[in-house]
C-alpha cells in the first residue's frame, strides 16, 4: 500500500477493481439504506424543504436527509464546510471504511481524489461575491472564503485524509463523475496510480435550482404538466433535482487482491466524446451517443452482446431520453435485445455532476446482489424508447457485464464498462 | 504508446496580445503591473494587478474592457490554432480532436459585475445568461463549437494549477491513442472575489511580484490565457506541422496538509517533480531549465527552494529557474499553460526569462533565478512547475523534439 505512484511510463495495462463505495443520497445514508430503499422503491424525491420556492414552479427535488456528518467527520469545524464538502468527505470516509483501508494501519498514504462536481460551491462562491458588496471587503474573514471555490470540497477531502497522490476536480457538466471515475480508471489501468478515489457530489441550492429551471430542463417547468421523474416513459416532461456525494475507491486488482480487499466488480472501459452542439443533427447526435458507448466497449474489448445490464443516463427528459434509447437500439448485435435497461433517477434525482457516480454505485450493488432495480414511475412506456426497460419489479439475473451512461445534453457523453469478477 | 508534441500556441498576458509581443516584453524584463481598472480597489489595502490590456483577433485588436475569461482564452486559441495550422488540415478528424482547459473560477468576473453594477440583491442578481456563464464547462464546449471540434471536452478546476493538469489529461488522451489532438489551455481573468480572497488572506503584495527575493511581499494577481495545440507526433509529421517541443511527461500529487499553506518541507511539490521526471525517462540532470512556481509569497519560494534542493540535489543552485509571474503577475488557472507556452519557447529560441524585481538574496532562496536579465541558453529539456493552493501540484517536463531516424515510415 505504500508503494510511491509510477510513472505511467511502461506501456502496461493493469485491472482495476472497485473495493469501495460510500453514499450520501436522497435514498440513504450508506450503501444498504441507500440500496434497500432503492429495491423497495422508496423515493428520495419529496417537496424542496432546503430552499424556499414559493414563488417558482417546480416544488419537487430528491434532498439529503437525516444525514449527521458528525457521525462521520467528528464535530471539529464543521461549521465552516459547505454541505457538499460534507457530502463527499462523509462519502469518502465510508467508502474507505467500506474498503477496510481507514483501519489497521491500511491507510492508503498515496492514494489520490478525482471528483467530478459541475457547479460545485456554486452558491457559496456567489454568497462570497455579493457579501463583498453588501458588506465591504473589509468584513470579510479570512475564514470567509475557507470553502467557497467550486473545487474546495475535494482539496478539503485531500487534506483531511491527508492523501499523497493526485487531487484533481473535473468539471465537465452533467458528466463530470462519470469523466472522473473514467480518468481515475485510466491512471490506474497505465500504471500511473495504485488507488484513487473517485465519484462526484453536488448540492442543491437556489443557484443550481434556477439554473435548471429558467432553462426549462426541470419537470413541470413551463406549464409542462405534474413534476414526476419517469424516464423512457411516454409523458415524461424533464427530471427532477437531486444531491448527494458518491463515491468509489478504484485499486489496482492484484494489490487489491492481496491485501485481501473485497472486490465489487472492475472497470473495464471508459469512452467519452462530445455529443451536445447544437450543430449536430438530431440523427447525428444519435449516432454520437451510440458511439461513446461502443468506444468504451472497444476500450474494454467487450462486445455489446455481452451486456447483461444498461444503467441509462435516462433522466426523464424529452429529447435525451429519447436519443439515448435510439442510440442503444443501434448497439451492433442484438445488445439491445439482450440487456436490460434501468435508471435510478426516479428515486434518486438528477444530481448532474455527480450522476455518473450515483449509477456508477447503483450498477456495482446491482451486479452485487444480482438483482435490478425497476425504473420507478414507469407505467406507460415511450415506443420511441423500445428497449428492455425494467418496470414494476426488481428483476434477478446474473449480471456478468454492465454498462454505464452518462450524457450532458449541451456537453460530452460519457460511458463505463464495469465486469462483476466473481463471474 | 504515442508521443505528444506541442504544434502550436497562443498567448494573452499584461505584457501583450500574442506569442511573439509577450515574448519580446519577457526577454526584455518589462512588469506588467499597473492600477487595477476592472473594479474599484479603494476599499483595499493592494491596488495594483498584472490586468490585461488588449486583445488580438487575428489582427484586430480590441481595448475595449473589461474581457471575459472566454475573450481572453478564445484571442490565445486562435493564435494556437492558426499557429498550427491544424484546421486546413484535411484528414483531421474532428471527432478526434477534444478540448481541455483549466480555470481557476470560470467567469465569476461576469455574475460580480452584475451584482456591482445594478446594486442588486444576490436572489434579483440572478439573471439567466451570467447564471449559465458561470459553470466552467461553457468554456471548453464554446471553444469546440468556435473550431467545430468533437473530441472530449473537459474543464480541470485545481487552482493554480489548472493549466498542467489540462495539459496532463490531453497528454494521456493522446498518448493512448484516444485522440489525435487536443486544444488545451488555462484562462481567467481578476475576479474581484479571488482578489478579496488573497487580499484578506494577506497574500498579496502591494507594489510587485519579487519570487526569491528575500524581501518579497506576495504574489500580484494576473489575468491573461495560454493555449497549446498538443498533437501525436505522428500526425504532426504527416501533415509536416512545425513542433516547438514534446511533452515528455508529467505528475500530480498533493501535499494533504493544509487548505492554503504549503507544507514547509516542500514533498508535495517532491513527489511531483520526481513523478514527472521518471514518467518522462529523464534523470534531474538532464533539465536544463525550470519555470518556478515562484509566487513571490515569502512562504511558497521558500518551500519551492527546498523541494528543488531535494530533486535537483547537487545541481539546485545551477539550473536556470526563472518567475515569469515577476513579469506577468499570478494568473491562477492560466498560469501553468503560459508558463508551458515559455518553456517551449525556451527550447525553441534558446532564450530564458528572467525574474524580475530581484534585488537582494535571500540565503533560503539559494537559487539562480536568472535575476533581472534574460538569458541565451539552449535548453533540451524544461521543467514547468505549478504548486498551487490547497496542495494541489502538478509539475510537467517538456523537451526538444528528436526525430526517429527514418525506417519505412514507422514513427
């Protein structure tokens, strides 16, 4: 564990498991609240209590609740972190737990962190900002700004488990975890790093409320009828908000293995290209889709038949939805015949920056426990979005491979190929 | 494994408008510095910054203030990508060519001058199009829309040293065959809410950037852009491109330490330059010039010093390691691309900048920071450090290109 990073110089390929997972969700704290209460199909998503939106449409959004971060980062300073600092330290901190590595003198000195986060401190940063004017320079502490800088969260996440190896924050919109894990998977597939931790958080806020919303991208925004999330499903009308801090500990397979760690699973597969100018034709845009995915598959020399699970980026949203399930369908093969598709954003909320890590961690506790969740709400399928949705109920199936998407409508598409190694 | 070259490069800081106007300005020891006009500075102790003057659109130049982040970065893509000629290239293949830029807060200046101006409260300051400026990434898909790329797009928020850590994501991108090319840089511009935050920090100096010396006051906030068109070599000879230098490796680490304080002994930054050196297949005696992270605060050039000590052992006190941020000032998630941008010029031109503003030694500064004076010096390999805050440090190697001898056609 306390070999110094290399230098990715040789030209190896190393596996790369995941022996971790730490969740601060709208569906629970910790990997089995937050699964069971996906299995059971009881929603994260209830009226927006954290911000007053009285005077705007939309009322609904999946919020973090009953979390304590004291429970897991101690009472000392809290009072000076942002909720999403707290939400990924939190997140962190189980997640190496999970991995038995904060324990027993495994502390994983030069692990590193990659987040993905798209707005990041946004409102804090914004509260900085107007404080300056409504107060004066003058007033403000240095203290003031211990926390506000849309990376903040993940430099705070370094320096409290005083990690040693890369810190990194990738902001690319709606696919900044998914880019995250993607990146943390490939240094440690070149030999760069040995273990990474990697996911995504995000917070709800007024800022990223309205954001979403006066671009008509929220459910019931623009007078489009009940706030439901319910993606590839004939009415669906835009997603829903949500948070959370989730997150991964990526480790390269065979230290992993003889440190006796638990293996999840392993990432076999990243890809990733832009999909979201508004050049593109809607065919185009299509055929982009379909190819991030087929590059993560050729990145893990995978053939899309394989596929026993499709964890969609499905996130109720019109056009997206829609281009997503058309993009599968031309998956080469009969990949689409085969695998089945769900999505967790029903329960769970869109959390933009940090959904690629939310799936990522719905997809490992499916491959896990053998079983996938229903896409909740989904009562009338779309026929444009003819694809093997999984409804109603859980399903149980060997899951040998599954895939990943996540896609940002003005941004890249993005895809991860995970392999259960217990198969 | 591919190899990864620099084909072309733009520039925007205080000292000019292009490659070619900066360069001259450095060589010739000239501060950027001057009153700070962007916003009022009178309720603050610093007024001075390293601001951007003007902007050059292929030969048009506007003054017109204030710039955007975005105006600053697309003037230096421009420049780099007309430099490289990549666009008349006709094979390209534009789903191969991504984009990856580091900022340190995107365009925060925009939602700070909306509050300022309208005297308005931060719920009625929220006006759709700054609100949808603001998240970093509008930045690097306007830049693949402007050169209609359709490669990955990705923003790296490190703080100071965004730059390297774009330049270190495109170099793998390449280097693993995932793309061809990637456009890659660093801009931002002085937020009034960044130069508060160093200000009540006390990290800014009052009058001038002066990295090693011993009676250096802080750093001096700067604004400007630099963007490198980064290629695989391959391509590059195809299409017979002119190279200024291959970026022979890189290596992130972090010190865990502390929020804004570097760890005094300077492993952080250690571990960084020693994963560089190794990731590139080079021995610390092989550099021939380091571009410092020389901030000017008393305590990174302190720091900075001991870890070069430590990698450079024997040779610390003889390898040339100038602060262009003595000249440009400290343009935060610009600041490692433009200082990769001087380190390709080193090795192209033979030339090195100096650190200005230098006047008295400083015994825990025991380096040659190239005072005051440019230097001829022919430069094989480069060192680009950036130890940013929050031990966040990204350190990158770059080196003259040596050509394969011709077998067939295998590169």
């Amino acid at each position: 564990m306390t070999q110094p990073n290399g230098s990715g110089r040789a030209d190896v390929r190393k596996r790369v498991a995941i022996t971790g997972i730490g969740i601060v969700s709208p569906l629970g704290i910790g990997r089995q609240e937050f699964w069971t209460n996906l299995i059971e199909g009881r929603s994260g998503i209830a009226p927006i209590a954290s911000i007053d939106v009285t005077s705007y449409p939309c009322k609904l959004a999946a919020e973090v609740k009953g979390f304590n971060p004291a429970d897991y980062l101690g009472d000392k300073g809290l009072k000076y972190l942002t909720k999403g600092t707290k939400f990924l330290t939190s997140a962190i901190k189980m997640a190496l737990e999970d991995a038995r590595l904060n324990t027993n003198g495994h502390f994983p000195e030069h692990a590193g962190v990659i987040i993905g986060s798209a707005l990041g401190n946004y409102s804090q940063t914004t509260d900085y900002t107007y404080n300056i004017f409504k107060l004066g320079p003058e007033k403000l502490l240095p203290m003031a700004s211990f926390d506000v800088a849309l990376n903040s969260s993940i430099n705070f996440a370094s320096v409290f488990f005083k990690l040693k190896g890369p810190s990194r924050t990738i902001s690319s919109g709606f696919t900044s975890s998914m880019d995250a894990i993607g990146n943390a998977f490939n240094l440690i597939r070149s030999g760069r790093d040995n273990l990474l931790i990697a996911g995504g958080v995000e917070q709800l806020s007024l800022d990223s409320y309205l954001i979403f919303l006066l671009q008509g991208l929220l459910s019931g925004s623009n007078n489009s009828g009940p706030e439901l999330s319910r993606p590839f499903g004939r009415h669906r009308n835009g997603f829903v908000l949500g948070e959370g801090g989730y997150v991964v500990i990526l480790e390269e397979l065979e230290s992993a293995l003889s440190r006796g760690a638990k293996i999840y699973g392993e990432v076999i597969g990243y890809g990733t290209t832009y999909i979201g100018s508004n050049r593109f034709s809607l065919e185009e845009k299509i055929s982009r889709v379909q190819r991030v995915m087929e590059l993560a598959l050729e990145d893990g020399s995978l053939s899309g038949e394989s596929l026993d699970l499709i964890y969609a980026n499905g996130n109720s949203s019109k056009l997206l939805d829609m281009i997503e399930a058309r993009a599968i369908k031309g998956l080469s093969g009969d990949a689409s015949k085969k695998a089945l598709v769900t999505s967790v954003k029903p329960l769970a909320g869109e959390c933009y920056g940090a959904a690629g890590a939310l799936q990522v961690v719905s997809c490992v506790l499916a491959m896990e426990n053998s079983l996938v969740p229903p896409i909740a709400n989904l009562e009338d399928p779309d026929p444009e979005c003819n694809l093997n949705l999984v409804t109603k109920k859980a399903l149980q199936i060997d899951i040998r491979s599954a895939m990943v998407n996540s896609l940002d409508p003005a941004g890249n598409g993005s895809c991860l190929v995970l392999k259960n190694s217990s198969q | 494994m591919r190899r990864v070259v620099v084909t072309g490069i733009g520039l925007v800081t205080a000292l000019g408008a292009t490659v070619k106007e900066t360069w001259e300005a450095m060589l010739a020891g000239k501060d950027g510095i001057s009153e700070i006009t962007s916003f009022d500075t009178s309720r603050y102790k610093v007024h001075r910054a390293c601001e951007v003057k003007k902007l050059n659109f292929n030969g048009h130049i506007i003054t017109k203030k204030p710039f955007t982040v975005y105006d600053c970065l697309l003037a230096s893509a421009r420049e780099a990508m007309e430099d490289s000629g990549l666009d008349g290239y006709e094979p390209l293949r534009r789903d191969r060519v991504g984009v990856s830029i580091g900022t340190l807060a995107g365009e925060l200046s925009l939602f700070e001058r909306r509050l300022r101006d309208h005297h308005l409260n931060k719920a009625d300051g929220f006006d759709i199009e700054v609100a949808l400026s603001y998240p970093p990434m509008t930045l690097s898909t306007q830049l693949a829309e402007e050169f209609r790329m359709e490669g990955p797009n990705i923003i790296l928020i490190n703080a100071c040293s965004s730059g390297n850590h774009a330049i270190s994501w495109a170099f793998d991108a390449i280097r693993e065959g995932k793309v061809d090319a990637m456009i890659v840089g660093g801009s931002d511009v002085v937020p009034q809410t960044e130069f508060t935050h160093f200000h009540n920090l006390k990290s800014l100096a009052p009058e001038r950037c002066q990295p090693f010396d011993k009676n250096r006051q802080g750093l001096v906030v700067g604004a400007g852009a630099g963007v490198l068109i980064l290629e695989s070599l391959e391509q590059a000879r195809k299409r017979d491109a002119r190279m200024y230098a291959e970026v022979k490796g890189y290596g992130l680490s972090s010190d865990g330490y502390h929020m804004t304080a570097p760890h005094p002994s300077g492993e952080g930054p250690v571990r960084a330059m020693e994963v560089a050196l190794a990731s590139a297949g080079l021995s610390y005696k092989d550099i021939d010039y380091i571009s410092a992270h020389g901030t000017g605060t008393p305590l990174n050039d302190k720091m900075e010093t001991l870890a070069l000590q430590t990698v450079f052992r024997e040779m610390a006190q003889d390898i040339p390691c100038s602060s262009v941020k003595s000249m440009i000032g400290h343009t935060m998630g610009a600041a490692s691309a433009i200082e990769s941008i001087v380190c390709c010029m080193a090795i192209k031109e033979g030339a090195i900048p100096p650190t200005i503003n230098y006047e008295t030694e400083d015994p825990e500064c025991n380096l040659d920071c190239v005072p005051n004076q440019a230097r001829e010096c022919k430069t094989n390999y480069a060192l680009n450090n950036s130890f940013a805050f929050g031990g966040n440090n990204a350190s990158v190697v770059f080196g003259r290109v040596h050509l394969p001898v011709e077998r067939g056609s295998v590169i």
